[in-house]
C-alpha cells in the first residue's frame, strides 16, 4: 500500500495537515534467540537479509525517505537499516542510539523529541514490542483499515508512516494519523 496522494518527502514543516512525519520500520526478521548468543548480538536470518532491501526499494519506490534516521544499535536494527538505506538513491543520516534497545514507547517518544527539531520526516527502526506500542499510541486518526493494521501487529520489515500535529515538541497519544502501513508479505 503506497501513501495517500499529496505525500511529499520535500513538503516543509507547516506547508500542510501535518508538521512531522514518523516514519516507523521494524527490523527484518532474525535468527532464532538462542542462549550462546546474547539477544543484542542477534544477526538477520536468510530471510531478513532478503526483506530489509526488499524494505528499501519500497521506501524509495514510495518516496518515503526519511529526513533523519534514528536507529537501535542492536546488530539485527544496524543490519537492517543498512540493507534497507543502499536502496535509496541519497540515504539519510544515521544515528544509533542505545535509548532505543528494547524501550517501551514512552522512552521512544523522548528520544524522538529530544533528537528532532526542525525535521520533517524522521525514521526510527527499532524493535518490538515498543515500535508495535508506540505506533499503536500515536495513531488516532486515518483509514479505518490502516489503523486495524496497526492495532493488529507490526510484522518484521514493517513500515509505517503517521502524520504528526506540529513539530517534535510533544508528541501526545492519539494526536497521529496513519498514512500507510507496509510489509514483505503485501
């Protein structure tokens, strides 16, 4: 599902409906946990390694390149975030942040307004359940079917893009609006 017409990556803060934009995506898929190796360490599976590009096309394809991405520095995130930026044609910055391993959505949030500021759209690829949870939150407005979807779950190599009110300085529960939702399995 691509986004609703109108989407624009060069839009500038207060041109429209929404001033920011969250672009969430979920790591690819990893290989089973396993007690030799801590779960931070975990790898993408063969799998995941053939979804987080498959992820990138579809961001470039859509348009949806984020400004700015925040990452979590888990080896899974990191993996999926590169297979998934290499191809975009001018891929963002990227920071990995340790605040966003394992984080319920409340500590999300604050990672968010505190490393946005005067962004448009911003990425963050992270895991579940807090990517699953914050999404979740945000989302009090759009297309009834995208908003089940995003109740429903956040499967790996996911993607979600919400239209925030304002700028990054708050981001309260239910003041998003989903725009579209995007797996592997579509």
């Amino acid at each position: 599902m691509y986004p609703e017409p109108g989407y624009s990556r060069a839009s500038p803060a207060g041109s429209g409906a929404a001033g920011a934009r969250l672009l969430l995506v979920r790591h690819a898929k990893a290989v089973r946990k396993d007690r030799r190796i801590d779960d931070f360490d975990r790898e993408l599976s063969e799998r995941g390694r053939g979804d987080a590009p498959r992820t990138g096309r579809w961001l470039a394809d859509s348009g949806l390149a984020p400004d700015f991405v925040l990452c979590s520095p888990s080896v899974r995130t990191r993996q999926t975030w590169r297979l998934a930026a290499a191809e975009l044609e001018d891929p963002p910055p990227v920071v990995h942040d340790g605040r966003l391993y394992k984080t319920p959505p409340a500590e999300l949030v604050s990672v968010l307004t505190g490393r946005s500021p005067g962004l448009r759209t911003v990425g963050l690829v992270g895991h579940n359940p807090g990517i699953r949870e914050l999404a979740a939150g945000l989302c009090g407005s759009g297309p009834p079917e995208l908003l089940e979807r995003v109740r429903a779950g956040f499967p790996t190599s996911g993607v979600v893009l919400i239209e925030l009110p304002g700028d990054w300085e708050s981001l309260p529960p239910g003041s998003g609006r989903v725009v579209t939702c995007w797996s592997p399995a579509d």
